[in-house]
C-alpha cells in the first residue's frame, strides 16, 4: 500500500478530516494532503512519530509504504531503459 492511502485509510477509520489531523499532529493540513494525493512520496521521522501518535499506525507501517514506493518507483524507471 502506498503512503498516500495508508494515510487517507488510517485518518478516515479514526473520523478526522485532514485539518483536524493536522491540529493534533502540529502537521499542515498542506503536508497531509500532497501525501494522500501521492504528491509527496517521503515522509520525515518527525512527521511519522507524529502520526502515530493519533492514527492506528507504527512507523514500520509507514516506511515499509515509502519503501514499497520508492521500489516500485526504481523498478519503473528499470522497465523504461530496457523498453
């Protein structure tokens, strides 16, 4: 599962719009939507710590996405040089 969805999907099963998780993690509403819209694919330790503070999610969760992603990202860009 990518970052973006595991977000919405946590954020959504504890009822909190993107401003109230915002509130309650010190995060911008900004940041927590370009990572549902998969327009940021990285996340930064402190803004994981802060999630997890709220949301049904560890920090291996978390990076295991960013890892799924950026794996996929590299195998993408691996299919693109020998097509």
């Amino acid at each position: 599962m990518n970052l973006g969805k595991l977000i919405s999907e946590k954020r959504n099963l504890v009822g909190y719009s993107k401003r109230k998780l915002a509130k309650e993690t010190g995060l911008s509403d900004t940041v927590i939507g370009f990572w549902e819209r998969g327009e940021r694919k990285d996340i930064s330790l402190y803004g994981a710590y802060q999630l997890t503070k709220i949301l049904p999610v560890s920090l291996e969760e978390l990076a295991q996405a960013v890892a799924e992603e950026k794996d996929n990202e590299i195998g993408c860009k691996a299919s693109e040089k020998e097509g």
